[in-house]
C-alpha cells in the first residue's frame, strides 16, 4: 500500500521501543523538552480507533491508561495530557505526555509558546528516571 510505505510511523519505530506486540507499540519519544513523553502507536496503518475491531481497540486504550498510571506513579506530573490527533500523520497513535508546572510550556500545549526554561538539574532528575519509567511501563503492561 503506497501510503503505509510514505507513513513515518509505518517505516520507524519513531523512538525507544518499550514495548512492543503483534497489535501495538510503546516508544519513548526523545523531546528535550518534555522527559517522560511516550506515544502508544497501532502497528498497522489506519487512522481511527474505528478502524479497530472492538477488543483491538480496547487493547490501545488499555496500553494508553498503562502508560499513563505508570508515568504518574514514577514521575508524579502536575498534569498527563493524552491526544490523537494525527492531521499531520494520520496513523493512529496517542501522546501520552507527562506535564509539570515548570516545564517549557506549561500551562499551554506542547505546541504552544515557550514561558520558561527549565533548570538543567530538574531536568537531569527527570530523565534519570527514564529507566524506571520503562521498567513501570513494560510491566503495566505485562511484559517485565
């Protein structure tokens, strides 16, 4: 199918993969900005959850809700947002992005304008982290 074959999200795994079965993947998305940022994307190229059979769809929203308890238990946010847009890669996948008060954009969208900087010690804390932020997910999941 030529559109799968022109699909970001069809030709990469588009970050860290964290986990990964025949229906989804978790991958931890590098944004300097925002540690902690990880997308829950379907393997197969369609562009709405009604694309899904019932349980398929089911099965994504329960791996988002993973990712979001597991990102709250590790990194505490101020706030998690959670979004399918895919206007610009119309490939079903969630952004599942821990937010916090003194991050670049906050109370804004991600997408919004800069209001600060982050001091770089907050953010080696947050990205020290990481690890265990994988660790939580992958066995939210059921797979660590």
């Amino acid at each position: 199918m030529a559109e799968s074959r022109a699909c970001e999200l069809c030709r990469s795994p588009d970050g860290e993969v964290l986990y990964r079965d025949a229906l989804l993947r978790v991958v931890q998305i590098d944004e300097p900005d925002l540690p902690g940022f990880v997308r829950v994307i379907v393997n197969t190229h369609v562009a709405e959850l009604t694309d899904l059979a019932a349980a398929d769809r089911a099965r994504v929203m329960d791996a988002v809700y993973a990712v979001e308890a597991a990102q709250r238990a590790v990194l505490a946010p101020t706030k998690i947002n959670v979004a399918s847009l895919g206007n610009v890669v119309p490939h079903l996948h969630w952004h599942v992005i821990p937010r916090f008060a003194d991050d670049a954009f906050f109370p804004g969208a991600i997408w919004a304008a800069r209001q600060r900087d982050t001091p770089a010690a907050v953010f080696a804390a947050r990205r020290a982290r990481l690890p265990a932020l994988a660790a939580a997910i992958r066995h939210q999941l059921g797979s660590g």
